[in-house]
C-alpha cells in the first residue's frame, strides 16, 4: 500500500494530484484508490486514460470521471442526488424551491441535473443563485434567496458554504424547509462539526438496515474497540472489497489484468446505502451500483449538542428512501388518459408532457 496525500482543489490544484498519480505509476502500481473530488477527478481521468493507464476506482460524484481505467463506487452523485432531493420534495408537498449553488465545476453539474430532477417530479426552481465555496458571509445570499418566496431552500456543492449559510440564516432569522446534496456528507469532518448543520436534510449513504454494513461494523468495533456509524467507513470498505476482488481476477498481476479483473466482478453485495444493494462491473460499465438505494436522505438529530465525527455513532436520523413515482403520482390533477389534462401546460407540447 503506498499513500499519496496531496491537496487539490478547491483548495490546491489539479496539478499536484495528477502528478500523485505519475509518482504511484512510477512506483509501479496495480490499482488506484481514488482520486476522491470530482473537481479533481475531470482532469485526473483525462490524464490517466491518455498517460496513466492504472485502473483507479474513485467515489467521486461527476459523471464525467468514467472512462477506459477509471471506475467509480460514487459517495454520492451529482447527477442522482438531485433526483432522490427532488423526490423527497415532491413526497412532502413542496411546490417550489430557491437553490443556492457553489460557482464550481461540481456547482454547475449539480444544477444542471436538479432543473432536470425538478421538471421531473413537479417541483418549480424560483431562484438560483451561485456562490464563492469557500466564502463565509452568507447575509446578501440568504436575503436574495429568501425575496424568492419558495416553499424550500436547496444547497448543491462542496458543504464548505452550507454551515456558513446556516449561520446566516440563523442571523435572518428564516427557518425554510431545506435540503442538500451528499455535501451533507462533509459535516462529521467540518472544524464546526454536524451541529453546525442542523435544519437539513442531505443526502447520505449510511442505512441502518443495510446487514452488510452491520456486519462489517460489528467486526470492525470488536477489532478496534470503537464503531464509525457513517458513510465514510463502509464506502471505504466497498471501494477495498471491489479492489481486492479485481486483483483476484487478475490475470496477469498488471494494470491491465487489473481492469480486466475489476470488469469481471459481479453482484457484489455493499455495505454502502440500503439493504440489497449490489455492486458490479462490465466493460463500457464503470459505475458499480445497481440500487436506488446507494442514497438516502437524513438529518442531523435535533437533539444534537456534542462533537461528532467519523470515528463516531451516528449522529443523523433516516429520513427518506428513494419513493418511485407514476406519471400519475408526479400529476395528480389528471382526469383521464390525456397528457394535456394531466398538465395543462403541456398542451399541444408532446414534448413536455413527457
């Protein structure tokens, strides 16, 4: 096992972790975990399938990592977490939303995809407005979010911003229905900690009802006498499994026999996300998950005062599962069979009514 600890963006640059993965193909290895920040991922993956060619399995949320040697067991994506988000809305009445987004790369992929995922499910965008991820006072964004008169308020981007927000509309004393992106994720590792975001729902990946994850956990506290109860050490563990079992397919012990052995890995069972979910890879199938449930959505527990972190239990309560929902569900005005009555808008646009 070799290390490489760099800092990329939106702190460091994309430089210094493409050349992280020119030093680990220098010293001669087999398979990459990582890189992990979508940010750096986009140019990381155009690196690594032009030069690199070192399988390299990430859990970054950017559709745009895959490629020939890059795989991904997503901590979350910028395409789909928009779509479980829209759907929790939907499930809870919410007719509009104002949307606040980190000015990123992972920023503008998020909205892109939570217009599309609110479309979808009904749910009209009244507002977006983009912010700096790393500044600290929200005041002026909170207040033109809040001009907006949405019935909720959604994040999309890195999290750095969202305690800041918090802050801000604690200041403004504004207490909207509110949810979040697997930003929700970073909190445990916040200097603030995940008091500092109570209020939202996010988008997470620890189940309780998951047997693999339980089962893993109760080896892992017997071993080392304390249970991380979150995302990070069970998708950890899923990205070691399919690694492990890629190189156990190997043949031969190379790059290349890797990749070959990562796309011979089937249906295997993840700790990560809800019972029953399943990993699995495929030539052209760089995406392992085959669960909706590899995300949920859950909340900082009320009651929340002390500090934790990810060596500790969980300190956030389950609140919504994916919920598929009929075109009828998604316009519950429709009278009979057609489209247009179903949405009036959509009349004489069999476009839209799709």
């Amino acid at each position: 096992m070799i290390y490489k600890l760099v800092h990329g963006l939106p702190t460091g640059d994309a430089h210094t972790v493409i050349q992280a993965g020119r030093e680990l193909v220098d010293a001669g290895v087999v398979a990459i975990d990582g890189p992990w920040i979508s940010d750096n991922a986009i140019p990381f993956r155009e690196w690594n399938d032009r030069e690199g060619h070192v399988p390299s399995v990430a859990m970054c949320g950017t559709d745009l990592w895959y490629g020939e040697w890059c795989f991904n067991i997503n901590n979350g994506s910028l395409a789909e977490d928009p779509y479980v988000m829209s759907n929790y809305l939907a499930v809870k009445g919410i007719k509009t939303v104002a949307v606040v987004y980190d000015k990123t790369a992972i920023g503008d992929e998020y909205r892109g995809f939570f217009r599309d995922a609110c479309e979808f499910d009904g749910v009209e965008v009244l507002l977006e407005h983009g912010v700096d991820p790393l500044e600290t006072e929200m005041g002026p964004a909170v207040e033109r979010l809040r001009s907006a008169g949405a019935d909720a308020l959604a994040y999309l981007g890195v999290g750095v911003a969202s305690v800041h927000i918090n802050r801000a509309l604690a200041a403004a004393q504004w207490d909207p229905f509110r949810v979040m992106c697997t930003a929700f994720m970073s909190a445990p590792v916040l200097p603030q900690g995940m008091a500092s975001l109570k209020g939202w729902v996010g988008c997470d990946q620890y189940d309780e009802t998951n047997t693999v994850a339980q089962d893993f956990l109760d080896r892992f506290e017997r071993r080392y006498d304390y249970r991380p109860e979150n995302w990070f050490a069970i998708i950890n563990y899923d990205i070691a499994q399919m690694i492990a079992h890629g190189i156990s397919k190997a043949r031969p012990l190379s790059p290349a026999g890797v990749k070959a052995g990562l796309e011979r890995v089937k249906m295997l069972p993840a700790a990560t996300g809800g019972a029953r979910g399943l990993l699995s890879f495929a030539p052209y199938v760089h995406r392992a998950w085959l669960s909706p449930d590899f995300l949920v959505m859950r909340e900082v527990r009320p009651d929340l005062d002390e500090k934790v972190g990810l060596r500790d239990r969980t300190g956030t309560v389950m609140r919504h599962r994916f919920q598929p929902r009929s075109r009828t569900d998604r316009r519950p005005a429709a009278t009979g069979d057609s489209a247009a009555n179903a949405n009036p808008a959509a009349a004489g646009n069999p476009a839209a009514a799709g």
